[in-house]
C-alpha cells in the first residue's frame, strides 16, 4: 500500500516538474533576448541629443534634440577581437536640425566589440570620451 502511494506521489511530482519546466524554458529564453547583445541600444548627452542602433538593419540614428544651434556629433568605434590595437572609429554621422534625425546603416558584426559615443560641437575622437560635451554607450556587438 505504501509502495503504492509512492509511486503515484513520483508520478505527480514528475509530471509536475516536467510542466513547470516547459513553461519556464520559454520565459527563460525571451528574457535572454531582451537583455541580450541583439537589441536596439540608445545613447543620450543630457537632453541635447541622442543616438540609436537599431539592430533591425544595422542602423545607426542620431537626433540633434535642442534648438541651441549646435550639431551633435555621433561615432562608432570598433575593436577586433584578434587585432587588438585598441578602439578605431569606423562611422561618423551628424544632425544639426530639429526636424527629423539622420541616420546611417553599418553592418556590425561579432568578431569584436563597438561603442557608440556622441559630442556636442565636434566629432568624438576616442571611444570612452567623456568631457562634459560627451558621452559614450557600453560596449555592444551581434
């Protein structure tokens, strides 16, 4: 009798389990694609503008936000996973009006890491300025 029990009482648990684990793994597997490397980031500098990485595409937006006169500037800098030599700019884009963005396609890969960084008045110079007038994302790649 208490044979029995138990086995029906392992058959429920494992059933029990079993469900619990199909639900989850597919929770599971959207939250890593949200917080994964294959999605749209946004960099802003303090209200005067913005720049997007729209992951559909590959492409690049930058958005001057402020009527203060001044262009924003945005960068893409690059660092290869073999060559490492450091970060190397490899697109540059501006917008100096307030009636719509520009925007670029750059077709970012996986064989390293890209940082956008954005400066009002001039083109960034280096990947990690941060100056007041600059600012810059986290690293990010496909």
């Amino acid at each position: 009798m208490l044979a029995s029990w138990l086995a029906r009482a392992t058959a429920v648990s494992a059933a029990a389990i079993t469900i619990l684990l199909a639900l989850a793994l597919p929770a599971g597997a959207a939250q890593v694609k949200e917080v994964g490397v294959l999605s749209d980031k946004t960099l802003s500098l303090g209200g005067l503008g913005h720049m997007t990485f729209v992951d559909e595409g590959d492409i690049f937006r930058l958005c001057d936000d402020d009527i203060n006169g001044r262009t924003m500037y945005g960068a893409l800098f690059y660092d290869s996973y073999i060559g490492t030599g450091g970060y190397e700019r490899v697109l540059t884009i501006s917008d100096s009006d307030n009636k719509g963005c520009n925007q670029k396609p750059y077709n970012i890969g996986n064989s390293g890491n890209y940082i956008m960084t954005i400066c009002e008045g001039r083109y960034p110079l280096r990947a990690l300025e941060v100056d007041g007038v600059c600012t810059h994302s986290g690293s990010f790649n496909e």
